[in-house]
C-alpha cells in the first residue's frame, strides 16, 4: 500500500484528537466539559499524551511524549501502518518520570512484529533519563537490534541504555553519531564497538558506563553489572573505529586520573572529554547504600 505524505500527516495528526477522547472517556469527564478539561490536562503535560508532527517539506518530523502505557498502543500500531512510516526522517520518544519498579520500559514489540519500513529515517531518539530521576528509562530486553534493524539510513541514534551485540552485526552505513544513557549493564558495548566493522562513518561516541559502583562499594556479583574496564576502552582507543572518528565523551567511566591520560595518549588527535554525573541517592539511604561517592560532597 503506497500512502501519500499527506494522508500519513492527516493519520498521525488525527491519532492527537484520539487520544484526547480515550483519555476523557477514562477520566468520565461529562458531554460539554472536554474543551475545559483538556485545556487543564494541557497546563499539566506530564499527564497529557502529545504528539506533534511537523511537515518538514517532503517528509516528517514525529514526537511523542507520553506514557509508555496510555496511548502508547495506539501510535506503535499506526506507525506499523503500511505507508506511515516511510515517510518519517526524524523520530523523538519520551515521557514523564514515571514507572513501575524504578523502571519506565518502552515495549516495541508489536512494531517490530509489523515490520515498519523506516528506511527513511535519519534520527531516532529514545529520551535518556536524567540522574535524578526516579524510573530508569529502558527499552525492553533485545528489542532495540530488532528496532534499529529497520533503520537503514540512520545517521544520529540516542538510546538510554547500550544497545545489545546484536546491534553491531547490523549495516548502519551512515550512522554519524551515537548515545547512549547508562543504567546498570553495559552489555559490552564498548568492547563490541572495538571490534566493530559495520559502522564505516561514525564520528562521534557519547557513552554511559554502568551506574552500579556509583549504588554501593561491594564488586559487582557478574560483570555484566560491572564497569567498562579499562582495557576495554584502550581496544576501543587503538580500534580503526576511533581512528575515523573526531571525538568520544564517556560518562562516569570507572577509570583512574593516570588511565584517563593514557586513553588520550593513544589517540592524541581525537577530541575526548570525560562528564561524571553519579545518579541520586536518597539521604536516608546513605548509610544502607554505602554512600560510595561521599568524597564528592563539598565539605566532607
């Protein structure tokens, strides 16, 4: 089925007014009240599902921000639509800090089985969670090579969490630039990518190591819950990978000063920047914790 850029702009545009009637029909709000309830829900929008679509001039610009729950059916099932998706050059998911378990999984499952052609599209974003949030964002297990599988022509990728080793048996050829937020595992990422041969126009890595030391000073029960280590990331320093591209930022990496300059040492003319921001931890839960990064505070 070919579906013209105007009728997926009028489906997509049409899936808003959608969601504002399942939501009201949810809230039981009375026939006559929905202008004024919606105008209230808009003032409040971590409890209003939005999505905004730009035409921008030939292809589409898509946004949604919402939960992984309401609403969130109904807009993977019109992009499994036949015809949706390839019209689409930029794609953005993200939603409020909410969840269950510490957790805000995203679940691509029935996309993935409707097998989208996104061929067109250019930048996905998966909203990275911030260190002071209370959920975790996450895309359910082994899912996101699957995803990103139907992705061919991607050039900027931003994920909240290292992509699992499936993603590297995957052709990206244009892929530009690539984040990734960090929760508890680093699925070998940066091992992974040292070996990497799909991946011929990277320029730019934005990498999150595991947030697990910053929780607690026991060792780590496994590695996957462990940091990078640092001969890990000297593969990666002496990798044809990084010799192509122009730069690579970690974040709170395990490493010590010496490591730090010996990393750049072996690629002098990359741009390498270091940012370090441990996730919150509640004062009352210092003591339980550990508190293992109490040399960061100030004035002891």
């Amino acid at each position: 089925m070919s579906l013209s850029l105007e009728s997926a702009l009028a489906e997509l545009c049409g899936l808003q007014a959608t969601l504002n009637q399942l939501a009201a029909e949810a809230q039981e709000v009375e026939e006559g009240d929905e202008v004024e309830w919606l105008a209230q829900r808009l003032l409040e929008p971590d409890h209003c599902t939005r999505l905004s679509v730009a035409n921008l001039g030939g292809a589409l610009a898509v946004d949604y921000r919402g939960s992984e729950y309401e609403g969130w059916g109904e807009f993977l099932d019109l992009l499994g639509q036949p015809g949706i998706a390839r019209h689409i050059v930029q794609l953005r998911v993200s939603g409020p800090d909410e969840g269950t378990n510490g957790l805000k999984e995203w679940d691509f499952a029935s996309l993935i089985a409707a097998r989208p052609d996104f061929s067109g599209l250019r930048a996905f974003q998966l909203a990275i969670s911030d260190p002071g949030d209370h959920n975790q964002a996450c895309v359910a297990d082994d899912q996101l090579p699957a995803l990103i599988e139907r992705m061919p022509a991607l050039r900027t990728l931003e994920l909240p969490q290292a992509p699992e080793p499936g993603f590297f048996a995957l052709d990206l050829p244009q892929l530009k630039c690539i984040r990734t937020g960090g929760d508890w595992r680093t699925r070998g990422f940066i091992g992974h990518l040292a070996e990497a041969t799909r991946l011929p126009a990277l320029g730019f890595v934005d990498f999150t190591d595991s947030s697990a030391p910053f929780l607690s000073l026991n060792p780590a029960e496994t590695p996957e819950w462990d940091s990078t280590s640092f001969a890990d990331y000297a593969r990666l320093f002496r990798s044809p990978v990084l010799e192509r591209a122009w730069g690579i930022r970690l974040r709170n990496a395990r490493l010590t000063e010496s490591e730090y300059h010996a990393l750049a040492a072996i690629r002098p003319k990359c741009q390498f920047s270091v940012v370090i921001e441990p996730p919150h931890v509640y004062v009352s839960h210092w003591e339980s914790t550990n508190f293992p990064y109490r040399h960061l505070l100030p004035f002891g």
